[in-house]
C-alpha cells in the first residue's frame, strides 16, 4: 500500500495536469478502494481486542468506536467501494490494445 501510495503521488506531481490527468483516474481509485479495505480491517481488529468495550463511545473503547466510524465517513465521502473499484477496472481497461483477449 506504502509503494502504491508513493508511485501514484510521484505520478501526480510529475505528470503534466496533476492529478485530474485521465490516466491517473484509475490508479487513485484503486488506491482509495484499498486504503478504505485496510482501513476497515484495522477498525475491525481493534473491536475485536476491545470486545465489548469497542463499540462504546466513552472509557476504554472510545478510540476504538471513534476509528471504526471515521473509517466509516472516509470511505462514504470518497465514494463507494464497489464504484472506485469499478472504475479503477474501467480505466485500466481502456489502456488495453482494442485485440487484446481476457
């Protein structure tokens, strides 16, 4: 995730247009899809070695509570998972020879 994360920065600081660039569209959703997939799995690790506590919102639990719904707003406000990943395929695609077979 560090090495996606590093290529698709340098990419966007190098390549002419920034980030708005067509070929940039896919990576960035690809990498959105899959820091919000790492992120809800920490989330769920941390409920997990709370317990109970993990889901309240005061004492032990709380930062864990507060994690898992930050998580939660990050991805909705980014778009949906199933859509970054979709896109990020579509995108991909379109970089594929037109006689290219799957």
């Amino acid at each position: 995730l560090t090495a996606m994360l590093e290529t698709v920065t340098y990419d966007m600081c190098k390549t002419k247009g920034g980030s708005v660039g067509e070929r940039l569209a896919g990576p960035i959703a690809l990498l959105k899809y899959q820091t919000t997939r790492s992120g809800w799995k920490i989330a769920d690790e941390c409920v997990q070695v709370f317990g109970g506590r993990g889901i309240t919102r005061t004492g032990m639990g709380a930062k864990a509570e507060g994690f898992k719904n930050y998580v939660k707003y990050a991805a909705v406000y980014g778009g949906s998972e199933e859509i970054m990943a979709d896109l990020s395929v579509r995108m991909a695609m379109r970089q594929f020879p037109k006689e290219a077979k799957l």
